[in-house]
C-alpha cells in the first residue's frame, strides 16, 4: 500500500508544491513508495486521516496524530537528511510502505 504524506502551506499552491515535488523525487531515490500531496492549511485536517506525515511550512504547535516533519529544511537543504529520515521511519512505522 502507498503511504500518504500531506505538505502544507497557506495556499497549498507555492511553498508546499515545491516541497512535494522535491520530497517525491527524494523518496523515489530511497525506493519508497509514497503519494506526497500538497494541501492549503485550512484543509490540513481533513487530509491527515489516513496519512503516514505531515510536511509542515509553518511553525504551529497544534498537536497532530501522524508525525510531523519540518518542511523548512526541504526548502533551505539544512537539515534535510535528517528530515528525511524521519519522514522514512514514519512510513515505515505507519506500515503503509
């Protein structure tokens, strides 16, 4: 089963495709099967239901039920292969690759 990962941003249209498309290409290079999908902030809730991670653009402190990786550090590189490999572990963990 392909794991799901939500990114957001505000609009769901500028920062969080650019992360999804970054963060596709990355996971494919590391062989795992993923649907990364962008999404506004205001539908963020709705998308996490059955996903793996959430990719976060913005700091919030809202507590969420997948685990959340920092999207900054596929937009900046710093910090992105540790983010990285916590987006792996989550999807593995959720048992969904």
């Amino acid at each position: 089963m392909t794991a799901k990962v939500v990114v957001a941003c505000g609009s769901g249209v500028a920062t969080s495709q650019t992360v999804a498309s970054k963060v596709s290409r990355l996971l494919k290079e590391a062989k795992v099967d993923a649907d990364v999908q962008a999404v506004d902030l205001k539908s963020v809730d709705r998308h996490l239901a059955d996903a793996a991670a959430y990719i976060t653009i913005v700091r919030e402190n809202k507590p969420r039920s997948v685990p959340v990786i920092n999207g900054i550090a596929f937009l900046t590189g710093m910090g992105q292969d540790q983010e990285l490999a916590k987006l792996i572990e989550a999807i593995k963990s959720s048992g969904s690759n």
